[in-house]
C-alpha cells in the first residue's frame, strides 16, 4: 500500500471518528451533566473543609482531640452563620421590601433621566435614543426570553438543594480524616518525581488557603467599608448596596465596574 492511499485510508477514519463523536455528543453531555452533579457536593465540601482545616489543625495542636476539634470548629462556624443571618437577613428583608415599594417612583426617576439624556442625544435616530419608550419597547420583546432564563435559574437553584444540604456533611467527614488523606498523599509521593509533584501540592494547598482566605476578607471589608461610606453619605439601602459592592469585587475584571454602575444607580434615584 503506497503513502497516498495510506494517508487517504487515515483521513476517512478521522472523519468517519468525529462524526461518530457528533452522534454520541448529545449523549456524551447528558452523561458529563450527571457526573459533575455526582462529584459537585464532594468538591464543595472539599472546599468547605479546605478551608476550616487550619482552625482544627490549630486547635489539634494545642492538644485538643481531633474529633472535638472538629466539633468546636463546626459549631463556631454555624454559630457565625446563623448569627450573621439573624443580623443581617431581617435588615436585608426590611431594605428589599422599601425597594420595592418604591419602584415606582425609581421608574419615574429613572424615566426624567432618559428624558433628559435623549434630548442631549437628538443627533441619534428616534428609534435609537434611550427613551422610556424605547426601553420599554426593548424589555417587552425580550421579556419572555428573560422570564424564561429566570424560571430556568430557579429550576437550577432547587435541583442543587440536595448539593446545598449533603456539602456540609461530607465537609465534616473530610475535616475528620483531612490528615489521613494528606498522609496518603505523601505515601504515593515516594521518589524524586514525585517529590517534586508533593512540595508541588504543599506550595498549592498554601496558596488556595491563602487566596479563599483573601476573597473572604475581600468581601467583608469592602462590604462593611461601603456600607459604612454609603451611611454617612445619606444613602439608603446601604446593607444591600454594600454587599452588591463586595460581592461583585470579586468577579475578575468587570467585577467593580459592576457594582459600581448598581450603585451609581442606586444613588441617582
């Protein structure tokens, strides 16, 4: 067989092997979708313990037994969360239903202000300066694909309420057998080559304990220094507006811009 047939034979398998991929992709996706709902709890509760693990090792150092170390960490952190929520959720509530009740006059805010913008944009066709009108018109057309994609978020949201309830508890089970799992690790990293891979996943567990730490950080300060700023400046909803400003700082990139459009919003109405 020359080369020209060779390579004919090569490329006819190629072609008859992606479009074999093709058919099967459907099913290849619905097969990925499980797995990852499969693995995702273990990951958050991975991540969880992750990140609680410096507290247990800290209190197992001073001479705590590991399992009631792992009881007074899990304690304390769901002592923090529901005295976070006690604080918090009703200002949170109380400030959501003010906004609320106001919406209308923020649309009518909101309308002087299109106004005003379209009449120093009168060099724009009509049906492309930002009038009520025309945003109205906007939303109304693609209202039904936005009502579509929220129903579908909310979808999302209840079918990961399993996710939500088991994450904790593995989160514990991995909080109680976190130095097994790293005495496994640096068994199966026996040799130069895998001693490299193991002060590899040393620097990395250092460096994402010390980035989730960061991004926790990040978003209380930042959330408790706008509120405070956004107080003394006579805002309203300054709880809301905080957190959007912490949250969204986040987000790599677009992140501050994002919350500060919302708040600039927000300030404006």
């Amino acid at each position: 067989m020359d080369q020209k047939m060779r390579r004919l034979i090569m490329i006819v398998l190629a072609l008859i092997a992606v479009y074999l991929l093709y058919l099967l992709l459907p099913g290849i996706v619905v097969v990925l979708k499980f797995a990852f709902r499969v693995v995702l709890p273990f990951i958050i509760g991975f991540v969880i313990a992750f990140i609680l693990y410096p507290l247990v090792n800290y209190l197992n150092k001073q001479g705590i037994p590991r399992k009631l170390s792992v009881f007074v960490v899990v304690c304390f952190s769901l002592f923090v969360i529901a005295g976070l929520f006690a604080f918090i959720v009703p200002i949170l509530i109380s400030e959501i239903g003010a906004i609320m009740e106001n919406i209308p006059r923020y649309i009518a805010r909101i309308g002087d202000i299109l106004d005003n913008a379209s009449e120093n944009l009168d060099f724009l066709p009509e049906n492309l300066r930002p009038t009520p009108k025309n945003i109205e018109s906007l939303i109304l057309n693609n209202l039904q694909a936005f009502l579509d994609y929220f129903a579908r978020i909310l979808q999302r949201t209840f079918s990961y309420f399993f996710v939500l309830v088991i994450s904790p508890m593995l989160a514990v089970y991995f909080l109680l057998d976190f130095d097994k799992i790293e005495n496994w690790l640096r068994e199966k990293s026996s040799g130069s080559a895998m001693l490299k891979r193991r002060l590899l996943l040393i620097e990395l567990k250092d460096t994402m304990q010390a980035y989730f730490r960061g991004v926790f950080w990040i978003i209380v300060i930042l959330s408790a220094l706008a509120a405070l700023g956004f107080k003394i400046v006579g805002l309203d909803y300054v709880l809301v507006l905080g957190l959007i400003v912490g949250f969204t700082d986040i987000i790599p990139y677009i992140g501050p811009y994002i919350g500060g459009a919302i708040v600039f919003v927000g300030a404006l109405t």
